[in-house]
C-alpha cells in the first residue's frame, strides 16, 4: 500500500511514521509513506499557501492553485493517481466497515485541511472522499489522517505479526461486539485474581466465558451495537 500525505506541518508525522509497527511495514516493503509539504507547490515569493476569504471573515483560506498543483504532481508520482481522501469534520464519519472498504485499494492521496479550509473549488475540482474522524475539532487534519492511516495500514496483509490478531478485534468484518477482558501474570495481584475458567484448560469453557463477557460488555456500554 502506497500513502501519499499532503500537509503544511509535514515534522507532525516524524515520530508517528517511527513508531513500530509502522516502521517495520515501511522497512519490510508493505506499506510505503510519502509525507509532502504543500507550501512546495507555492506561487507566491513569500511561500504564502493561504489567503483571506472573498465576503470577509475569520481566518486564512488554503489556495486553490498550490493545492490543486500539488495532487497532480503526487498522483503522477506513482502508475495509479490513487484514491484521494481530505481530513475534515464536515466529511463521512469513518468507521471500521469503511476501513475495510478502503484498504482494497493499493495507494491514497490523504490531503491534510488546516486554517478554516480550503477554497471550495479544491473539493469541486479534485472531488476528494471527505473523512471525518469524529464528531469534535481538531485544530488541522494531521491528527485525523494519522488515525486513518493508522487503520489502513494494519489491514494490509503481513503488517501486524500475527495475521490473526486483527480479525477478531471489536468491529472487524462484521463483528459488533467489544472485547472480553485479558489477563497475564500474575494470578493475583493486590487481591484482584484471574477468572478461574482462563486457568483450567478447558478451551470450550474458556471460549464460553469470553463470549458471555463480550456480550455483557457491549450491552452495558454499547449498547447502540446490538441495536444495529
Ligand atoms: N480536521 C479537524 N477536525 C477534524 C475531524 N474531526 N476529522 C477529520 N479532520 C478534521
């Protein structure tokens, strides 16, 4: 999978494209992460990427030429221009099934939206899938393609070490359940013990029980995911 990242704050993502997972995809040749700083694609003298907004108001607008300049230039960095997704509260809300949907394509262009957005003929003229990562403001789409990012990536096959660790995981591929509680050593800690079904080796017990926990735990919490 190729990512290609369009923002004005590209040292944002320095510590995130280190963190291991990540990087042991990139150094393994699965996923490959292109961070590029649209104030390059400027054409202006000062470097300026933003301007007033036309009618007055709060705030800076991205330009529609540097933006626009700078998605041509990326999607020509590759065979296939990708698909192209822009961060912002006003798009779809992004959820696993939507995840799951994506990560079938091989390369995405994520657009970071910063200041008070983009000129409108950005959206009109590159017709961007619009992503929300939840119902709140952040102050710029870096934190929010992270998120993406982050989900995307651990789709793509090979990528988290046991190929079965993301299959059951609360929300994947049709499950609406949350997770039953973990436990490791030791048995007892502070007077808090480990359930004895996880100690006695009965596999259809302990698998019961896990089961019985999920379901309690989703009806006590989520319950929005039964409903569904
Ligand atoms: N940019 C600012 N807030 C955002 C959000 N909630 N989701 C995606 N991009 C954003």
């Amino acid at each position: 999978m190729r990512l290609d990242v369009l923002t004005l704050f590209p040292e944002m993502f320095s510590g995130y494209l280190s963190q291991s997972i990540l990087n042991k995809s990139i150094e393994r040749g699965l996923v490959e992460i292109h961070v590029h700083n649209m104030r390059d694609w400027s054409t202006d003298k000062h470097n300026k990427i933003d301007d007033r907004p036309f009618g007055g108001g709060p705030g800076m607008i991205l330009m529609v030429e540097p933006v626009v300049n700078c998605v041509r230039d990326v999607q020509k960095m590759a065979p296939e221009p990708g698909t192209l997704i822009l961060t912002t509260p006003q798009g779809q809300r992004l959820c696993q099934p939507m995840v799951e949907d994506l990560a079938i394509h091989q390369r995405f262009i994520v657009l970071c939206g910063r200041y008070e957005g983009f000129d409108q003929r950005v959206m009109d003229i590159l017709q961007p899938m619009e992503v929300s990562i939840g119902d709140y403001i952040l102050n710029g789409g870096e934190v929010a393609s992270m998120v993406l990012i982050d989900s995307l990536v651990r789709m793509v096959p090979g990528v988290l070490g046991d190929e079965l660790s993301n299959w059951d995981d609360s929300f994947s591929r049709g499950n609406r359940m949350l997770e039953y509680p973990q436990y490791t050593r030791p048995r007892e800690f502070e007077g808090h013990e480990v359930p004895d079904v996880l100690l006695g080796g009965n596999h259809g017990a302990i698998e019961g029980w896990r089961k019985e926990q999920s379901l309690e735990k989703t009806k006590q919490r989520r319950s929005d995911l039964l409903d569904s």
